[in-house]
C-alpha cells in the first residue's frame, strides 16, 4: 500500500508530526511519502499513485494554510475518490475545553472546501516559545491561550498525543 502524507505547516509541528506518521506507516510494512503543500508543485503530484491520503494543517488565526486548503480544492475529485484521514493540529485541542474550538476549525475546514474526509482527528500541536518574539509572546499568553495555564518553564512544549495519534494512524492504515 502507498500512503500520501501531505502537509501544511507554520512553525514545524505539523510537518514533524507527518515526518513521523511516513516512518510508522513504512514500520508498518507500506510506502509513504511526505509531499509539503506549500513548497511543492501540485501539477506533478500523481494522486492515482497513492492507495491512502492523510492531509495535516495546522490552524493560526483561526484557519488552516492557505496551502492546505489550496491542496484540498484542488485535489478534490481524487480526494473523494479515496480513504482519506484529515489531521486539524491546534494548541485548543490541547485543552479539554478547547475541544470544541478545535473542532470548529475541522468543521470550517470542511464547509469551506466542500471535501468530506473519510476520517479526521484533533490533533495539540506546540508551543515554540524560542521562536516567537515579543509581539507573538503576547498574542500566544492573551489570545491562542486565553487565560489557560500551561505547567512549567516557559519554553518550547509539545502538546501531541503521539500514542493516541499512531494508533489512528495504524487503523487508518489497517483497515
């Protein structure tokens, strides 16, 4: 079997995270290929070569990339054509009460490409402090985080559930 992981990414959880979904489904026993929706050339991309497809955006501001929703619109038909999983990577899925924000962000996704998933997951994404400057520092604590109090040391933290994430992966795969 031959998996398409494609991705959309800010600050590289998302692509890390599809990194290692291509390593466990090769563990598996099958083919992957990671294909980035912003730096790659969608013409030469051959969705009839591919068995499974697992499309993974990251959500700022509310949306996903323009890429990942660009990749969508225009792969649509061999989307629907296919068992497909869409992984919607938020820090509000890293917090019991952002559930349903979070998956509002899967919910506008959907509407506004008109693609119909086989499967999706809410996946926490990170916080990469190092990476932010002032201005990011504070939109991150009074906006992305709204009051919510992450345990310890300010610095990078990663919030995805990696177990819970390769077991969808592994029945994605499977089934």
């Amino acid at each position: 079997m031959k998996v398409l992981v494609a991705f959309g990414t800010s600050e590289g959880q998302t692509r890390k995270i599809s990194e290692a979904i291509a390593v466990r489904v090769r563990g598996i026993g099958d083919d992957a290929q990671v294909f980035d929706t912003a730096g790659s050339n969608l013409a030469v991309l051959a969705m009839d070569s591919y068995d499974k497809i697992v499309v993974a955006g990251s959500v700022h501001h509310k949306r996903h990339q323009d890429s990942v929703e660009d990749f969508v619109m225009a792969k649509l038909s061999e989307l629907e054509r296919k068992p497909t999983l869409f992984l919607s990577v938020s820090l509000s899925a890293a917090f019991p009460e952002g559930m349903a924000e979070a998956q509002s962000y899967v919910d506008t996704f959907v509407a506004s490409t008109g693609w119909k998933p086989t499967q999706f997951l809410t996946v926490a994404g990170a916080l990469q402090y190092t990476e932010y400057d002032y201005f990011q520092e504070q939109v991150i604590e009074h906006i992305v985080l709204k009051g919510r109090k992450v345990e310890g040391p300010k610095g990078d933290l990663e919030f995805t559930d990696w177990p819970v994430l390769f077991r969808v992966i592994d029945s994605f795969v499977r089934s």
